[in-house]
C-alpha cells in the first residue's frame, strides 16, 4: 500500500504538469508512401480520470489534450501502468482533426502505444511513443499515417515525425 500512495504522486505530478503522453516502442500500420513531416508535439490538457493499486502497480486511466505544429488537433484516452521499478506503458487510442498538407482537413481514430521512464521523485522523465491511424476510421476515406516522437517528461512537449498519405 506505500508504494500505491508513493505512486499517486506520479498520478499528482501527471495531472498537475501536463506533462505526460503516451509512449512507446512498437510499429503498426504503414502510411506507405507518402509525405513525412517532423515538428513539435505539444500536450495542452490532463486529465487523470482514475488511478488505483494493482499487483505493486499503479493503474492510471488518463486523458490528454494536444496538438502537433502544422498539423492536427487530438485528444486520446487510455491506460498507463506504472511499474515499481520506474518503468510506465501506456496504451491508448484517440481522435484526431485538422489540417494535413495536399490532403487538407482530415480526422479519425487512431491507437497509440509506448513506455515511460518514470524519476524517482514520482516525476516523469520522459519516454517515446508511436502512433498510426486505424484503417477506415478517416475522413476523406483512405488516409492514413504512421508517428515516431518523444516527450519531455519536464516540459510537455517533444519532436515527431508523421508519414502520412491521402490515399
């Protein structure tokens, strides 16, 4: 039971600084050829809608707001767990809308995946993410991409990089 309320103090610092996006290691769809653009991905909202103990881990079920330079708008909502040995994963999946280049407006559902460093302190450390759209969620039909990024587990915010096609 200590190390569930050590652990709330990641779920505290989480909320409290805006600073937390899930993160990952593994691939999924393919954007296929296409148009790749890098910027900045940054996380406006947090919203932490649970967080209990289970086996010496904290389950937190968290909702983040955001948007990346130049493009979409998102929001997603889903599990992070965080682990006794400082480690977090983190599984999502979310919606995303705006601009997209030659492709114009776009939005639909994507799924996101990744892990965590978590500070000793309770305090992010940052960690790296992937993301892809899911096949026929999009508007207009046929788009997709594909994102590698990271974040700043101090400031919110990290460089991606998105493939992503019209068709």
């Amino acid at each position: 039971m200590k190390r569930f309320y050590a652990a709330l103090g990641v779920a505290a610092t989480i909320a409290g600084l805006g600073t937390a996006l899930f993160a990952a290691e593994a691939g999924s769809a393919s954007a296929g050829a296409g148009t790749t653009v890098t910027g900045t991905v940054q996380i406006t909202n947090v919203e932490t809608l649970s967080a209990r103990p289970a086996g010496g881990n904290l389950i937190l079920e968290v909702r983040y707001q955001g948007f990346k330079s130049g493009l979409w708008d998102w929001q997603v909502t889903g599990t992070m767990v965080i682990h006794p040995n400082g480690t977090a994963d983190s599984h999502a999946h979310g919606t995303f809308s705006g601009p997209a280049g030659d492709c114009g407006d776009v939005n639909g559902t994507f799924e996101i995946t990744g892990k965590w460093t978590v500070n000793p302190d309770g305090s992010l450390a940052g960690g790296t993410f992937h993301a892809h759209s899911i096949d026929e969620s999009t508007n207009p039909g046929g788009f997709r991409f594909n994102e590698v990024a990271s974040i700043d587990g101090s400031t919110g915010n990290g460089p991606y990089t998105i493939t992503y096609a019209c068709r």
